[in-house]
C-alpha cells in the first residue's frame, strides 16, 4: 500500500521496479529473520505500521480508520517501546482535529498501562517488568538524565542509529520545507517524534530484533514521503539498471539484516545444540530446581522452579546482583530456593561461589552466532550434590545430537 501511494504519485517509470522494491523490503526491514525469532517482534512491527498506515489513510479519507486507534493502543502492550510511536500518533490526532479519537486512545492506553502495574505491583515484582528494568540502563535505576545520555552515546555509536540519523534529518527536511503540505509535515514530524525518543531511551541489535520497528517505520515513512522523487529518478532508466542500483542501495543501508536473514539457520541450530539440550537434561534428567542466566527453553514445560541468576525474570537476583559484588548473593538465592544445581556461562558474572563445584561442559557443535556463550557450566552446589550431577550428565552425554559435546570434570 505503501509504494503504491508513494511511486503512484509520480508520472511514469518502470512498474515492474515496484515488484521488486517490494521484494527488496524484505530482507531490508528484516521480516523473515524477525520471524525466526520466535518471538514478540513481528507483532510489534505490524503494529507500527499500522500506525503509519493510519495516519496516511486519515490524511486520504479525513476519518479516523477504528483500527489505527486499535494500533495506537495495542502496540505498547505488545512492547513498552511502541510508545514512541503511539504518543506522538495520539499528539497527532488532537493536532487534526480528532480530540474523541485521541480523548478515547489515551484514557484506554493509560487505563491498560497502568492495570498492568499494579498487577506487576500486587504481585511484588515492582511496577515495571524486571526485564525491562535488567535491560534498560534509563529505567533500570540508574537516574533518568545519566541513563538517557549514555544510552544515546551507546546507540549512535552502532551503524544502523547512524543510518537512522540521516533519515532524521532527511525528514527534518520535509517539516521545513515550505514546498510540502500540511498533511506531510505532519506526518513527518510524527516520525520525528518517534525517532527521537527511540534514539534516546531505546536499544539497538540483539540479533536486529530491537531497533527493527522503528528502523521499518521510518523507511517506510521515507519511502512514502520521498516516493515520487525516487520515482523520478527511476523514469527512463531500464529495468535491468533500475533493479541494480535499487538492490545496491537495499544492500547498503541494510547489511546487518542481510547478514541475519543468511544467519538464522546457524542461530536456530545454536539455540537447539544449547538452550534445548539444557531444556532436556533438566525435563528428562534431573527434574529438579536448576540455576540459569537463560532462561527460556529451560523454563519451557518444566515444572521444577528456575532460578534465573541473570535478574530478567527476577526480582530478588537482579537487586541483589546490583547490591553484592561478591558471588555471596548467588549461593544464598540458591539456598533459599532449595537448587542445587546450576548451568551457566562462567564468563557471565564477575565471580562465582567458591563451594560451586563444576561436573561437566555443555559444548555447542557448530559455530556461535545467537548464544551468548559456546560453554555452558554445570555446577553442583553443595557435596552432596557432586555423585548425582555427575551420574545424570554422564547419561544425558549418551543422548546428545552430533557434533554438540559434554565435557565431564573428575572429581577427588
């Protein structure tokens, strides 16, 4: 819908370059390795781009399409970050006259938001998820200006937050250009807005999945706002020179999501030789209390309890992690839990309890891309613990795929 509108606008050109900027979209905003991820991301994007979507066919029709406030609302739930976009949309709608829609977007929004919370509250895990406060250096407690700052520093230091910033400027342009319409500059300063706040207290990478609904929107954004110069660039080029210089520039401002999508198959295998191995060993061996800094697939129909020592799914480890240097922390949570066994990478905490014997190595067969870690080290936690550990990883050794290994520790 998008190019339609945005090439559509222009006099004439190669059609079939349409068929093919779209096919180039792909890869550019990284949808199938989104996909692959398993997770939340792809809902987000769409959401975002409903977003988008809205607004344009608002500015066409002059009436509020019920599902962009359904986008507008539901894209924070998905993600806390698509309040980037859905603030400003909501600005947007009051700026156009539409104080119902933007009357009823807001008292929604606030209400779920904030049933959240106190869901999160009464259950006293704090008012926001503790995966956010672990992974977010502005909510994380670190102070709001301090946080900010850094996390801005960190993000245009990566390729992609650079690229980023030139659209910033590119639609800069468009707000300040008298040439442009009413409707334009406002929908780029609708992107604008979300750019801007993303830079500030958002995240790039982890495998292109944080960044990649505000990386897609504001392509998109360009896309439509600068179509019908593309276009006229494009009139009278052949398709074949079209088709070249169009992938060359999809390949250029989009490497690190080429480079995922050729990836994923080796990222997939690394979270089978790893995460799921260690999903099996606790589910068919030990079906017992484990330790973890992953959680995941070793949470994942397992009915023991898992303690997650890197803080995303808790509370008290993360506190505590902040509080204690020392590896004390570590050892009481573990008591306190009743877990006598933990499989961690060694190198993902600063030390680690001297009384923590290690049994065995989980090592991955193939090259790493996704784990944070090719070694996962299992460790008894007490003495008593050692016979058992040892016992269950030498069994489990027998049933692992080809080429993952477990390295076995002797012990006096």
């Amino acid at each position: 819908m998008i190019v339609s509108r945005a090439l559509g606008r222009a006099a004439s050109y190669p059609r079939v370059l349409s068929i093919v900027l779209v096919i180039l979209l792909i890869p550019a905003t990284n949808v199938i390795g989104v996909l692959f991820t398993g997770m939340e991301h792809s809902l987000q994007v769409f959401n975002s781009l409903l977003v988008l979507v809205g607004i344009i066919r608002e500015q066409e029709s002059l009436t509020v399409p019920w599902w962009l406030c359904a986008a507008i609302i539901c894209g924070p739930l998905v993600r806390y970050e698509n309040l980037a976009l859905s603030v400003p949309a909501v600005a947007y709608l009051g700026l156009r006259g539409r104080y119902r829609s933007a009357a009823f977007c807001t008292g929604v929004l606030t209400l779920l938001l904030l049933a959240f919370s106190f869901f999160l509250h009464k259950n006293q895990v704090g008012w926001l998820p503790t995966s956010v406060l672990a992974k977010s250096g502005v909510a994380g407690g670190h102070g709001a200006l301090h946080g900010i700052g850094t996390n801005l520093r960190m993000n245009l230091a990566t390729r992609q937050a650079a690229l980023l910033t030139l659209g910033l400027l590119m639609l800069i342009g468009v707000v300040f250009n008298p040439a442009r319409t009413a409707d334009e500059r406002l929908l780029s300063a609708w992107a604008i807005t979300g750019l801007t706040l993303h830079l500030l207290v958002g995240a790039f990478g982890w495998y292109s999945r944080y960044e990649i609904y505000i990386w897609t929107t504001v392509l998109l954004t360009l896309l439509y706002l600068y179509g019908k110069q593309v276009a006229d660039r494009l009139r009278g080029v052949s398709s074949t020179r079209g088709v070249v210089g169009m992938t060359l520039c999809a390949l250029a401002i989009s490497t690190p999501y080429v480079s995922t999508l050729v990836t994923t198959p080796f990222a997939s295998r690394n979270i089978y030789e790893q995460q799921f191995q260690m999903h099996r060993f606790i589910a068919e061996h030990w079906r017992a209390s484990v330790a973890v800094n992953d959680v995941g697939w070793t949470s994942y129909r397992n009915d023991a309890y898992v303690l997650d020592l890197r803080g995303l799914a808790s509370r008290e480890a993360l506190m505590a992690s902040r509080i204690d240097t020392s590896a004390t922390w570590m050892d009481e949570l573990a008591r306190k839990h009743n877990v006598k066994l933990a499989m961690i990478y060694r190198d993902a905490f600063p030390a680690i309890p001297l009384t923590w014997a290690p049994v065995a190595e989980l090592h991955l067969g193939t090259a790493r891309v996704t784990a944070a870690s090719s070694t996962v080290t299992f460790f008894a936690l007490d003495t008593e613990t050692i016979a058992r550990a040892q016992q269950e990883a030498s069994e489990f050794r027998r049933t692992l795929p080809a080429g993952v290994t477990m390295t076995l520790f002797p012990q006096r």
